[in-house]
C-alpha cells in the first residue's frame, strides 16, 4: 500500500522572487481535515485584522514583522511559532521581505 506523504526540500526558497509590493501563495495541501499554504511578502505589506474559523499556525522561515493577536502585540522572525484559536482576531505587517507558512486545521 502506497502511503500518502508530502516531502518539500527547501521550503523557503519554493515561491519565485516577490516583485515590489506583492503578496504571494503557494497552496502545499488542502484536504477537509487541513489547508497549508506557504506565503512570501514583499517588505511593508501587510494582512489587515481579520479571523478564521479553523484553528491556525504560523510559521515565520524568513523576515521580520509584527501581528496584532486579540489586543496584543508582537513581533515574529525566523523560528517565530505563533498558534490562533478559531476566531482570534489578528494582523501581519512584514518589516523585511517575509516567508511564512500558514496551516489551518479544520
């Protein structure tokens, strides 16, 4: 029996160069049990507050940047691991040209 796996070397480095003020997003899996996305963003955009209803992980790889979690404040770089509730509101602006990885649990 075959298994299902998903094995990506060099993560970061997967989505091309992020030209001027673009958001970029590479979907890795997205089944009903999960959605992965790799996002890379180009230095000063940001994500506006907004919420999920699906529990939430992110994963900084590459840049700085600072979100807004519910009334809090933080800033996030390389290693930073940051876990949202369903329904947390919450924003990104990047600093430095940014990766992340976004997985979303249904």
């Amino acid at each position: 029996m075959t298994e299902n796996y998903i094995v990506i070397d060099e993560l970061v480095n997967r989505l091309p160069a992020i030209p001027g003020d673009a958001v970029l997003s590479q979907s890795l899996k997205k089944d009903d049990q999960v959605d992965i996305t790799l996002f890379s963003f180009a230095a000063g955009q940001e994500l506006t507050e907004h919420t999920s209803p699906y529990l939430a992980i992110l994963e900084v790889l590459k840049g700085e940047g600072s979100m807004t979690l519910g009334a809090d404040s933080v800033e996030i770089k390389p290693g930073s691991w940051v876990y949202m509730p369903p329904n947390l509101p919450h924003s990104l602006k990047t600093k430095t040209p940014f990766v992340m990885l976004l997985t979303l649990v249904k």
